[in-house]
C-alpha cells in the first residue's frame, strides 16, 4: 500500500505566511499518485472540554472528518515563544478530542518549521514532536527539516527564491513519503 | 516593593475545571496585601500576525491591558497532548504581539501543573517554562508545582478535598511571592 | 526482513536497578527469532571531540562495533534532574562520533522510562526521543512507555512483581517489534 | 548582599573549545568584585546511585565542595545530538546527589550555549533549564544567550573576532549578575 492523500496543516494564519509558501510548493513537488492538500485551522473554535458531551461548534465536525481522510500529515510551523502557536496547538487538541476518538491516531507525520532568523523554529519542531509521540503518529526523523532565513527562500507571493532550499524540500518530501508508505 | 496584584491564568475553559478550583483556593490563601485574580482566555479570538498591522479583534486590547496591570502571573494548566493547551498558547502569543511589546516581560510567574492521572501535565509544565524565559519571566524553580490525580484534590465545586494538597499549594504560593517580590 | 538482534541500553549503572530488571523481563519475553541484549556503558570514558582526530579511549571501538551489529535499539532509563541521566548520554554521544559516522544511524528505537514517583521519567523519555530524531532513529509511538511506582512493578533481584506490568510490557515489545520489522 | 564568585561549567572538554574561550572572555570581563572561575568536569568518573552509599570516587567530594563554594553558575555549552552533552549532564548528576545533599540547591543560573550553525544550541539550552528548575538554580531568563556560527566570534585560541558578539556576552553578564544579586 502506498499513501495517496496527504494534508498539510500550517501554524500561521498570516496571509503572506512563509509557510504557506512552504506548503504550495511542496504541493507542486507531489510525485506521481499522491496529492497534498491544504487544511484550515483558523475557524476553528478554542476547545473547551464541554464539548465533548454538549453542543459542539458546528466547523469541528468537517475538520475532524477532513483529517480523519488522510493518510499522513505535514506540519509547517513557524514558532511563537519558543514553541508551537496557539493556533496550531488549537487545532491539534480539536482533532485529538473526545477522548478515545482521536482524528491523528497512526497517520505519519513529517515537522517542518522555520523562521526569519537563525534558529529556524527548532523549539516548535520538538514541542510538536512530543505532541506526535502520544498522538500515536510515527513521525519522519531524519531529514529533520529546519528552514532558518525563510524570507530568503521564499517571498511573500509564495515563489522559491532559493534553489538549494527547493531542492532539500523536495528531498524531505520524498524520504517523508517513503516513511509514510512503511506505516500504511 | 512587593507585588501587590497577581493574575492567574487557567489553561482549560471547562466549567467544572479543577485547574479553576486550584485558582480559586489560592485565591482564598492570597496573604494581606496581595490580591489575585482570575483573567479570562477563552474570549481571545485565535492570534493572527495580520492583526498587528490592521484591525484587531477588540477583545486583545483589554485582556493586554489587563495582563499588564499585574505585578506577576500564576498559570495553572493542564496537559493536552503532551503540551500546552492551544487555549492557554494562544492567550500567551496575543499577550506577546505586537512584537516588541509584549505584556508579559518582566512579570515573575509560578507554573501549576495537574492531572488526573499519575503524569501530573509534566509536559504541558515545562513546555510552558520554555516560553516564559522567551518572554523574560522570572519563574519559579521550587517548589514545581505537579499535581497528580487531582480529581482527589478537589471536587468540581471547587471544594478542597485533601488537606496536604492545600498545604502544599499555600506553601508554593507563599514561596512564589518570596520570589516574585525579588523581581519587582 | 525482521529484525533480529536488539540491544537494549539502561540508564543507570546502579546494580538493583529496576530498569535493567524491565531489560531483563524484556529478554526472557522476546518472541521466537529475536534476541535482546543488554549493553554496557558504565565503563565508557566520558566523550572528548579531541578523541575524533586522536587516541580514542579503547573501549569506544567495541561498544560502536557491538551497536551497529543491532537491528534496532531499546532504551530503558530513570530520570536523573528531569532529563536523560549523564552516563546515558554519554553512550549516546560516543555511539555518534566521529561526525558523520554515528552507530545509531537508522536504526528503530523504543524509549521506556520509569521512576519511583508518580512521574515515571517523563522528562527523561522526551528528551532522549529529541536527540533520537536528530540521530535519525525511528521511534515508536504508541504505547509510550512510563512505568511509574518502578518498585512496585519489580524487586531488586528483578522478579516481576505486579502481572500487568509484565503484560503491558510485553504489549509494547510486540508493538516495537512490529514498528522495527517496517524500518528494516 | 552580592555575589562575589561565580563558577563556570563547560560542556565541552575539546583544548581549542570555543565555548572555555566564552568562559575565558566572561572572566576578563568580571566587574569589581566578582570572581569567575572555571571548574573541570572532566575527570568526575560516571555517576552511579551505588556510591551514595558506598566508596564513591574520589574526585566527587571536591568537586561537590567547590560547587558549593560559589554563589552561583554560568552554564556554557554546545549542543550534543540535539541535548546537553553527556558529560555536562554527568557533572549535574554528581552535584545533585546523594538525594537531598545537592549542591547545586538554590544557586542562580545562567545559561549560554553556542553552535557552529546557526541553531546556537537551543536544544541542548532549553534542556538544561529543565534540569536546573529541578534543581531550584533561578535562571536567568533574558537575554537568553544563543551564540550562533561561534568560529566566527571566537578563535580557537579564545581570541574575540567580533566586537558585538563580546558586548553581547558582557551585557548578558552584567544582566545576570543583577538577576543573581536578587537571590542571595
């Protein structure tokens, strides 16, 4: 078996986000048989555990449901405070609750994050990955995938400014799908 | 100097929160002179980097405002994921944004944990400690604050059901104004 | 392919640790066509990059040879000072070194981690998986491993003491096996 | 009161360290009347719990006894596999122990780490603070201090290449001995 659909969720709700510009080109380095498709994180409601057994707000179902058809998941994340955004932390409890029900359980996962300065997210990569490890989601060691400077290697329109930082990209694509592929 | 006025920050929104009924004892425990209060998080529309230069929603100005008129912050949170929760994330990026103009800088805080398991929201502790020396808050180191199991702790109501646990909250609260009254 | 040959590393060097008593419990349930491991590294000198250009320590050769001879690796370690205990890390360090010829390449990985406390090493568990993702070590998920209140579980002779202890760890060895057989 | 001599521990034993060059800067830039010391960590044989109650090493005791003769300690370190080198962490374990003799305890911190990329050792940071909030070490929270590409900052002689990079480090200094000074 091999994986088909893959969602990507970005921890930036910034229109001119990097990481979006991120996620579009991986989307256009897709190989054969498989596509990538965005997810949207930013209507989603803070969680608040009465919800799990009250009326829940009506964009959680479709979100869960979303996630629920992939066969793996690609996080890009800048990182807020040394750690992952709030809005993207947000959507990951969303996707886990009920307890029991978890929409990420066993899908694999690669962390991609970045920053406009040197030190390329590293703090939200690995709070990330200790979320990953209980949710159950075997994610992709090596590359790791640091894109420190990313102003440099995309601008604000989304095109790739830096050749190297595409082709590392892409490489990290295709080990993450290879990855994948062990886990489905 | 000493503080005078402390703000608490609970990381679950649930109504019967335990977090909450920890909040509200050691407001009951709070020695003359200091005063502590509950702020409220689950209003704050999810942190968007767009909103730093264009319209804001009108609930950040008042929660940054009332952020900053506290002498230090006690957050008091439990564990989703392995992490912080979103909730709790998203009320830390809001309060940090603008850039350059965080609300949190400077303010000594105390990290509470708890858990109904045995696991105590280690996690979600130290993640948050990682952010709070990017925000430049002294934190207390001991007592850490873990609760275990703390649906023994209290009840929904919010009422004490094991006497050490207050103890041991009151002695904590007492050490964090020790230390909070050094940095201000 | 499956794997065959596992190595199993401990945190502590003490002779009644109750984490090379999991190890030892571990061996004995190993299913039919693989074997477990213990490795020792209490005698490894602590690592110096000078070592790379010049006189290693004699022991640095055996201990690299005997981890790459391994299909995948299991970790089993207390909690030292909320982290991984130094004379772990140092194993970890040594087995890495020189740059670019690191032993723990590929190779799968399952972390166990266990205390005498509530906690059950938490800190410990997470942090070894963050240098295990650099080391690109695939690592299982699901069941993460804490094993809290150690000394109840087993004596210090290492008889198991506590049945579903030993049913769940030998639950999370299966489910490590079957992660490992996927990445070899 | 004032602290007056202040320990440096190096997680690095390589000769040319540019992380002893760090430290060897920060002593030349001592303000009157404080002291900065460098203390070796390279002989302390690997912690074993056994020794609490037997012939430990001999080298534990003044080791122990010259810790606890400063007021307190500039961690400086590179990063190891993503974390806090095995033989700094080492360094920890012995100081911490016999359970209850720590001689670490109370101790104000400040943590620098350096990389000859651009991450600057955040990993290996961010560990550290978990470990040292254990410890009850207050650490300093701003400046956090990352010294990225540090060949560039340091020769291998200790020799400062870059003026904003020492001026940076002076300032943290100055930062952290006022932070000290609060906590004794």
């Amino acid at each position: 078996m091999a994986v088909k659909n893959i969602g990507i969720v970005v921890g930036s709700l910034r229109k001119g986000s990097y990481n979006k510009a991120i996620g579009q080109y991986l989307r256009e380095q897709a190989p054969q048989g498989v596509s990538l498709e965005m997810v949207e994180i930013g209507g989603l409601s803070l969680y608040n555990q009465d919800y799990d057994e009250n009326d829940e707000p009506a964009e959680y179902a479709p979100f869960r449901q979303k996630i629920k058809s992939f066969d793996g998941i690609i996080f890009i994340t800048p990182e807020y405070n040394r750690s992952v955004p709030g809005v993207l932390k947000n959507a990951i409890d969303v996707g886990s609750r009920p307890y029991g029900s978890s929409v990420w359980d066993g899908k694999p996962a690669m962390v991609i994050s970045s920053s406009i300065s040197n030190q390329s997210g590293f703090g939200a990569n690995h709070h990330l990955r200790q979320s990953l490890a209980y949710l159950n989601m075997p994610t992709l060691a090596q590359p790791e995938v640091y894109i420190a400077n990313v102003q440099a290697c995309f601008d604000e329109d989304g095109s790739l400014l830096k050749e190297d930082s595409g082709r590392f990209l892409t490489k990290a694509l295709n080990a993450y799908i290879d990855f994948a592929n062990r886990h489905v």
